[in-house]
C-alpha cells in the first residue's frame, strides 16, 4: 500500500512520516487484497496556533477501496495520540466494509441457489 502523507501547518518530520507509515501500514493487512488499494492519503494538520491546550493537532486518512472511498478523522492534544486514533478508527470501518461484502455475497448465493432450484430449465444437479 503506498502511503500518501501531507502536513497543513505542520511540518511533518521524519518521525511523524515513520510514527504514520508504521501505524498506517499495520492497516494494510486489513485489507483483503493489498494490490487493490492503490494509496491511502493521510493528512496530518495542526488546526491552529493561537491555542495551547484541548484538540488542536487532526489527523485525517482515506483509504480507496473497491466501490468505496473510507475517510476517517480523529482530533487530539498530541499528533501521536491522533494519528493512532485514526489508525484505530480506519480499521473498524475496514471490518465494516469487509462484513458488508460477505453479507452481500451470502446475498447472492442464496438467490442463486433460489433460482437454480426453482428453475424448469433443468439446472438441477443430477
């Protein structure tokens, strides 16, 4: 999975860039199938400057799966504290997704098992 990262009034260090790529990468073995995500974009930002204390550093990741788009925010005192917030956050909407998918094949299988046995056409196992 190729990680995207981008800082908003932020600098983004080198620690950051690993802290992100090590926490966002440990999402990649979610993912059913890693050749089909082509990028996740993570955006890190500091949402301003004039405060000293509450949420003030965001950290945001979409993650493009097949026939969806997995966005996820998360807002904290500390950069770490958020990034692995969303880390957290990405993975449950992962195991969302993924449940949705095995549901809708179920869907399927059992409506084509429903067709196959209703139907005069002889497509009935012998």
């Amino acid at each position: 999975m190729k990680i995207l990262i981008k800082g908003t009034n932020l600098d983004v260090t080198p620690e950051i860039r690993s802290y992100i790529e090590e926490k966002i990468g440990e999402v990649a073995k979610f993912v059913s199938d890693p050749n089909d995500t082509d990028e996740a974009r993570v955006e890190v930002a500091r949402t301003t400057f004039h405060h000293q204390n509450g949420d003030i550093y965001r950290a945001e990741v979409n993650l493009a799966l097949p026939g969806r788009l997995l966005r996820v925010e998360a807002s904290r005192s500390d950069i770490y504290q958020a990034i692995t917030e969303a880390k957290d956050e990405l993975q449950r909407e992962i195991k969302k997704y993924k449940d949705s998918q095995i549901i809708k094949r179920r869907q399927g299988e059992r409506l084509w098992k429903k067709i196959r046995n209703l139907s005069p056409l002889g497509w009935r196992k012998k």
